[in-house]
C-alpha cells in the first residue's frame, strides 16, 4: 500500500472531496449551505462517481445517511451547514451513535480568524457532539486533510461503528496545498482467542437453560451468517435484542423472539431463569431487561458471556463470568472451528421457548375495523425475504416487532435510540443503498409528520418506497403512560391531522385510505406494484393501543393503581 502523489496544488474542498473518492464514498446526503459551497463546487467534477442526494432538511438527511449506513455497512456521509443546519442533523447522529452505525457528519464552520467571536453560526462542535461521536475534528490546515478523513473513517468503522463529527472552516477548504492522497480505510475488528473460546465450551457444556441475547446493530451478513451456523451446531436458543430481529432468521426453531419493547413475558422469564445467558454484540440495555430488572447489577444471578467489540461495553453495567473483546463474526466461527460438539440437556428448554414464540404470535381479538396484526402477517407473507422494512418510535411498532417475521440480514432498519421522524428519511436512504428490494415505511401519524417533506425526496431520487402511515389521531405512545399514570388527565397527545393521501399526492405520491383489515392487502399489492413511491393511510381505533390492551383498559388499570 502506497500513496498518491499530488502534482498540483489543490484547495481544501478539492482535497476533502478527492478523499471521499479515494474511501469510494459512492453518496452524499445534504441540505446545501453556503459555509461549505467549495464543497459542492468541488463534487460538481465528480457526479459520475459520487451521487449528491439534496434533502429537505438536515435531520432528514442525517436519518438518510444513516440507514444507508446501516444497510451497507459503509459509512453514511451526511453535509449540512454551520449552526442549525448541525443541530437539525444531531438526531441523526444520536442514532449512529446508539445503533453503532458507521456515519460521517461533515458541518461547515466559519473562518479561523472568526473563531471565538460568536461569528454567525458559529458553534464548537467537539463541546456540541463530543459526549455524542466517537470523534470530533475540525480541519485546520488543507496538507492535513487526507491524514484527518482518513482516521474519520478507521474510526467511524472499527470495534463499534459510530458517527465522527469533522468540521470545515471556510477558509480551510478555500486554502491551497500540495499533498498526496491518502489509500482507503481499513476496517479493523478485535477477535476472540483460543483460551477464551475454550473457557465458553467449558461453560456451555455445564449449561442446562442457555439463552443467547444477539444485538445486531451495524453486523455485515457474514455476521448473521456465522450466528446461524453457531446456532444450529450447538442448538442454542436465540432471543433477538431491542430492534436487532433481523440478526437470526425468524422462522428458524432456534428463534425465540425478541427481548424489546411489549417483549413477551414468557421470553422476560425465561432470560431471569436462564442458567447462561450469552450476550453478543448487546449492550443488555434498559428496553432489553426491561429497565435492568431481569439481570442483577453489577453480578447476574446466571453465568453471563458477554462478547462485544467495545471494550468499553465489558464491565460497564454488568460483571460477566467471561468477558471476550471480539467482533461477533470473529467469534462464531473460532468457536464453531474449536469446540467440539457439545450435546447439552437443554432440547426441551429450546423447544419449549419456541412454542411460546408461536403462541405469542396469534392473532388477538380486533378492536375496531382494522387488526394491525393481520396487517402485519399479510405484510410478511406478501413481501419477499430480503424485503426491508424501516420504522421510527411509537406504539405502532410493537405490533410490527411482535407479528412480522425478519428472515434476512440488513433487513430491519429500526432506531434502537427511540427517535421519531426517523422512517421516511431512513427508507429512502435504504432503498438507494437496494434499488432492487421492496423498502416499506412503516410510521405512525405523529411519527409521520415530523419528517414527511422527505416525500419530495422520495419523488426526485425516484425511491419507490411504500410509506404506511398508521393514523390513529394520537400520539399513542405517551398517551398510554398518561393513561397508566394519570389516568383521565389527557394533555398535549391528541392530533389534528391532514388528508394523508391528499396531502401524499400533493407531492405526486400515489396513495389510498385503508379502514378495514380485509381492505389492505389488494391496496398492499397495489402499492409493492407501482413503480414510483406509494402511500398507505392505516385509519385504526384510537382503542386499538397495543397488542395487550385496549385504551380503556389501560385507563381503567390506572385509575385501579391509583385507587391503591
């Protein structure tokens, strides 16, 4: 490996822009701003190579950049302006951050004579995203701009992936020099040792009621891969972490159903009775153990494996039996290689945890004219395997965790950091990443809103996704914890909301109203056949809260605890 020799002076934007060809950056996602126009300028010589995709706002943008980051395992590379173009885009980061998706934010910056004066738009932004990013940095002279992108991309890429912040001063991209290219980034991931992988076998084998806990997060297909086979040599039992189902193929008999938010409390059970639990790749976060209750802290009550590529995540919140800093990949396939079979007495407990995986998976009752889970099993029998499906934050999304099945890897495009707004942007990021699958956008109503002019985006790329927008009037999720806390006292949740479909079509969407179940799957095929973005409105009963209970029954169970 070498470098390029540069024989001509370049300005920094002409450097900065020559890196990211140089890493084989193929995308960007931006609001344009003034404070990085020599940016622009300069990828205007290189729209053969990197594609500009012009968003409607920067937290669109960032949600975009990263989902494409997710859905490739490359860094997604997002440009806004100084000032509140950075703090539209910080959402997006905090996702990054919490999913472990790799993702570079570039953010223009006033001169370096200007520092420090409170210039227009001026904000530090190691203060703003250094508790946030893996790394901030402000580029402060062009001959160091190939040595700073490239350490932005070794460290958005190696152990946990994440976001790294590199700030752009004007002059800095209008200056001038002469510096040679740097090559592409390596993607460097700690591995498991043999010692360690033989102190897991001796652990598994003793094991009775294992449960493996796999939080996917930025894992490659070869990952999911090297789990599956794992899985089925030693027939261990996988639960999937919050938002990480697409890690282990959910029709597999392995697959036990996923330890998020409305987790069943039979799987709940079985992770407090389990006498090894192998954690790998999670952090065992709050919506896992339901806010740390099933696991005790800082020593569990069962034998605990933690494998992870953070080594901070080893020992932060709980003291494992064995703690092993390795990708997950590394670590399947040196145990799947070094182990040998290991025939434990645990078949009833697998099979037992899949029969309550089926049984939690019926059909409930309807409450109204449409039955969310009938909508999401129809979506699942009718989309194919590597269909991929993105959803923001909301009650909405249980019903979509509980019922539809994830067969494929980098399928299940979800925040596990809670954010709203995010499925428009996220889908349109990972329908260009695979312009060959179907992408559905599954939102609620006030999810929908906070980033529906992404529409127009969805139009002028032409990604052909199918939005769903699930209207129930409200902004269910925290009218449920009004109802169980303060039952009866209803404030700030209810929505007035526009003509979805109308208000889609203003954008040249296509789009039709669904209010009863056996409605929606002709207007589903309808959808995954056109060929231009399509728009569904779900119109459910603002009783229909969640899979569990009614909105009257939540109020009455709450006006109940009260009482007590």
């Amino acid at each position: 490996m070498g470098s390029t020799k540069v024989t001509k002076m370049r300005t920094g934007a002409e450097i900065l822009v020559d890196q990211l060809l140089a890493h084989q950056v193929e995308r960007v996602f931006t609001v344009p701003g003034e404070s990085f126009l020599d940016v622009l300028n300069a990828l205007h010589d290189h729209t053969d190579s990197v594609r500009v995709t012009t968003c409607r706002v920067e937290t669109g943008a960032s949600n975009m950049a990263e989902a494409y980051g997710k859905a490739t395992g490359k860094p997604g590379i997002c440009m806004v302006t100084r000032g509140p173009g950075a703090t539209h885009a910080s959402i997006g980061v905090h996702t990054a951050a919490h999913d472990g998706t790799p993702m570079l934010l570039f953010i223009g910056q006033v001169a370096r004579r200007m520092r420090g004066r409170g210039a227009f738009q001026e904000v530090d932004y190691n203060q703003m995203f250094g508790g946030m990013a893996k790394w901030t940095v402000e580029l402060d002279d062009p001959s160091r701009i190939p040595e700073q992108i490239a350490r932005a991309f070794s460290v958005a890429t190696s152990g946990t992936p994440g976001p790294v912040i590199i700030s752009m001063p004007e002059d800095v991209l209008s200056g001038k020099a002469d510096v040679p290219d740097a090559v592409r980034y390596s993607h460097v991931q700690p591995s498991a040792g043999r010692e360690e992988v033989l102190r897991f076998g001796e652990l598994l084998t003793y094991a009775k009621r294992p449960l493996m806990v796999v939080g996917c997060g930025s894992w490659a297909a070869d990952d999911c891969m090297a789990l599956a086979q794992f899985a089925r040599t030693f027939k261990v039992p996988v639960a999937a972490a919050f938002r990480s189902q697409d890690a282990f193929d959910n029709d597999d008999d392995l697959y036990v159903g996923d330890l998020g938010l409305g987790q069943n409390p039979k799987l709940s059970q079985r992770l407090r009775e389990s006498d090894l639990v192998i954690a790998l790749g999670t952090q065992l976060e709050e919506n896992v153990t339901k806010g740390y209750t099933l696991i005790g802290i800082p020593t569990a009550e069962m034998k605990l494996v933690h494998i992870h590529p953070n080594i901070v995540e080893l020992g932060r919140v709980y003291q494992p039996d064995l703690a092993i800093n390795s990708s997950p990949r590394a670590f399947l396939r040196l145990a799947v290689e070094t182990l040998d079979e290991i025939t434990g007495d645990w078949k009833d407990w697998a099979n037992h945890a899949r029969i309550e995986y089926e049984a939690f998976q019926s059909t409930p009752k309807s409450i109204g004219q449409v039955n969310m889970a009938t909508v999401m099993k129809t979506m699942r029998d009718m989309l194919p395997d590597n269909a991929v499906i993105a959803n923001g934050a909301g009650n909405y999304t249980v019903w979509l965790h509980r019922f539809f099945r994830y067969r494929q890897p980098k399928t299940q495009i979800a925040p596990t950091s809670g954010a709203m707004g995010y499925s428009v942007p996220a889908a349109i990021g990972a329908k260009l990443a695979h312009p060959g699958r179907h992408v559905v956008s599954l939102n609620g109503d006030g999810c929908f809103m906070m980033c529906s002019q992404e529409l127009a985006t969805a139009v002028h790329v032409g990604a052909n996704v199918v939005f769903i927008v699930v209207n129930n009037g409200m902004l269910g999720t925290i009218r449920m914890h009004q109802e169980r806390h303060f039952p009866g006292r209803v404030i700030a949740t209810d929505l007035v909301n526009p003509d979805f479909v109308t208000f889609a079509k203003s954008f040249g969407v296509a789009g039709e109203r669904i209010d009863k179940t056996e409605l929606f799957e002709a207007a589903f095929r309808r959808a995954l056949d056109a060929e231009a973005p399509y728009l569904l409105e779900i119109a459910i009963d603002p009783e229909a809260l969640t899979p569990l209970q009614s909105l009257t029954e939540i109020r009455d169970a709450g006006f109940a605890a009260a009482r007590n």
